[in-house]
C-alpha cells in the first residue's frame, strides 16, 4: 500500500491523476505477488 504521504508529495510534484493511478495499480499488483510468494506459490 502506498502511503497517503508519498500520494501527497505526488500531488505536490505536480504529478497528474493518470501518473498517480498507475503508480497505485503497479503497487497493488506487487503486494499481490509478494502475497502469491508468501504463500509459496508464485504467479508472475
């Protein structure tokens, strides 16, 4: 999960809502895969 402190310096370096929603998918689908790895099955 991003943190809603890096969001906001996002926002603050003038990022647009495009840039800040594909951070914020490639975040979760990380935390999918290190979940899938946890439970010791992979799925990259």
């Amino acid at each position: 999960m991003i943190k809603p402190e890096v969001l906001d310096a996002m926002v603050a370096a003038g990022c647009t809502a495009e840039q800040i929603v594909a951070a914020v998918k490639a975040d979760a689908a990380s935390d999918d895969v290190r979940a899938a790895e946890k439970r010791g099955r992979c799925c990259t």
